[in-house]
C-alpha cells in the first residue's frame, strides 16, 4: 500500500530526474567558493529575486538566523509575529546564537503585522532599550498569503525607523503561483529574503539567502560560524536549481489538489472545515481525538500530525487518486466515533 504522507511538504523524495542532475553535477570547494554548481545556484536566485547575491545554505533556519545575524548586532532587537517561524519554530536561535532580542506582536488573521501596533514597539533611542534594528515577516505564513500592497507598506515603515526588512520566504513560490506574479515583484520591497528549496519544491535539503552583496558577505561569515560551511555542496545544489526550473509551476497543482480534499471534507459531520490556503488544508477536530485519528490513519497508511487544528499538507508525491482515500478514512473514522460514541 502506497503511503500517503500529509505531514508536511518537506516529506517529498527526489525524482528519477532530480537524482540524474544531481548525479551529474559539477562540484568543487564551497567553502573555497569553488563549486560550480552552488555558484550557479546562488546567482540564478539573487537575479531571479532581483537581489543582488545569494548564499546556500543547509536550512531555512540557519537562512534566517544568518541574516538576522547580519542585520543586527548583540543587544539589538527584531520584530517579529507572535506565531511567525522565526520566532516560535526555530530554537530561539536569533536570542541564543545571536543574543538579538525578539520583540514579538499579534498578527492578523492574513499573517501580516499592524504596523500601528509595531509602531509603538520600535524603541526610543534609550540605554535602558535594545535597539530596534529588524523588521521580519512571513509569506506564505500557514498557507496565506500576503496581501500585494503589504510589502510596499512594511518597506515605508522600515525607512522611516531606519530598519532592516527580512523576509522568510520558506515557501514564497507558493505566493508567486497563487498570485501569477514573479518572484522579484514579491519580493522587491525587501533587504533579505530567505527562500526554501525542500519545502513544495522538492529538493532533498537547503536553502538560499538573497540581498545585498553586503549583506551576503556578512551572512557568509556567519554561515562559517553556525558550522553551515559545506564542501562539495553542488550535488544538493543541483537539486534546487533542478526544482527550480522544473518545479515551480507545478505549485498549482498541490493548491488545485488541497482546494479539491477541502470540498471533499467539508462534508464531514463531526470534522470541521477550516480553510484552505494554497497547499494547506485546516481541520478542527473533536476535543481530544487527534492521536486517535493519527492512529487511525496511520493503520491505513496516511500520516498526519497530532495538532488540532490538524495541518493537511499536499506536495508532489500526492496525486489526484490519494484524496478519495483520504476522504474515505475521515469518513471511516467518522462512522467508527460515532458507533463507539
């Protein structure tokens, strides 16, 4: 029985034609700046994003931490969602590796910062204060997407408060698919951006950072120091330029897939609908059952989180044919509650 894995879109494996790129990829010292391929990777992104360098990097965590490192010095401060990665999924890494204080604030219901409430949160230039240097947002943030208009916004704040823009752009194709726009227009307004590779895009392992080459260069030290320095790294590199230019576009069927298993469960009785955002589809499930549903899934070969609400992720190894099945154990679970209820 095929195993249909619902966890997450870092789940997916390499294609027959991903491998073959990999297996032929040139590669060289990456930490001598050696390696053909990473140097490939690195530029066909910055000028994609229309930044002005790239680093690769092994994850989006350290992405994102290396820039935060970059932008800010210890004691400073970045503001940050309440429920954004950078804050809540990644170890505190900005506060323990990088002693940079996060200022975290609500976000509202479509990911986005009010930039009123922000506003009050930049500190006045006191000793009793770190100092606000950053400004982090998130596109996509649980499947949303940001608002066009937003970035342009968040960038007029920024100057005025004289602050950094980072973006963790983990899965910011998935906005450029759903909104038909590029990726240099989503990401235009920003000072760094930081783009997952294995996230809905298929590649095995890491990510890039684009922005300034002086910025770049300061992310490079600290990707030295992290232990993000990587050798013959063109063999993983392949991979992303391989998802890169063969897998984007294909985004729109992971959104087409989730929008589908949506209707198809939004006629459960006791299993309630939330939304469906691009790749992402939000269950809220009964009090106390999502370990029995997990467990009951999982007997039937699909796997899922235990949160509630409960994530349901779509990616490349998911196809039209798995979402009756899916749809079939909902209802099944449903049926057995019910009887045992």
């Amino acid at each position: 029985m095929t195993v249909i894995d619902l966890r997450s879109d870092t789940v997916t494996r390499p294609t027959a034609a991903m491998r073959a790129a990999m297996a032929a990829a040139e590669v060289g010292d990456d930490v001598f700046g050696d390696d053909p391929s990473v140097n490939r990777l690195q530029d066909y992104l910055a000028e994609r994003a229309g930044k002005e360098a790239g680093l690769f990097l092994p994850s989006g965590t350290q992405s994102n931490l290396a820039a935060m490192m970059a932008h800010c010095q210890r004691g400073d401060e970045y503001l940050v969602g309440a429920k954004a990665h950078t804050y809540l999924y990644e170890g505190g890494g900005a506060a323990v590796l990088g002693s940079i204080q996060p200022q975290p604030m609500a976000q509202q219901a479509d990911g986005t910062l009010d930039l009123k409430v922000a506003e009050a949160l930049v500190k006045p230039d006191d000793v009793h204060h770190s100092v606000t240097r950053l400004l982090c947002l998130e596109n996509t943030w649980f499947g949303r997407v940001m608002p066009l208009d937003y970035p342009a916004q968040a960038r007029a704040f920024c100057d005025r408060h004289r602050l950094g823009l980072h973006l963790d752009g983990a899965r910011v194709f998935h906005a450029t698919v759903s909104q038909n726009k590029t990726l240099a227009e989503i990401v235009s307004s920003y000072d760094s951006v930081s783009i997952c590779l294995s996230k809905g895009l298929g590649a095995p392992i890491g990510s890039v950072l684009v922005g300034t080459k002086d910025l770049i260069k300061q992310a490079h030290r600290w990707r030295k120091v992290l232990g993000g320095g990587m050798r013959q790294a063109g063999v993983l590199a392949a991979a992303g330029l391989y998802a890169l230019e063969h897998q984007v576009d294909r985004l729109a069927e992971d959104h087409h897939h989730a929008a589908l298993l949506g209707q198809k469960l939004a006629g459960l009785d006791q299993i309630g609908l939330e939304t469906v955002c691009t790749n992402m589809v939000f269950l809220r499930l009964p009090e106390g059952q999502a370990k029995q549903l997990q467990s009951f899934m999982r007997e039937r070969g699909i796997l899922i989180g235990d949160r509630n609400p409960l994530r349901l992720v779509l990616h490349l190894d998911i196809k039209r044919e798995h979402l009756d099945r899916v749809h079939q154990a909902f209802a099944e679970f449903e049926d057995r509650t019910r009887q045992t209820g």
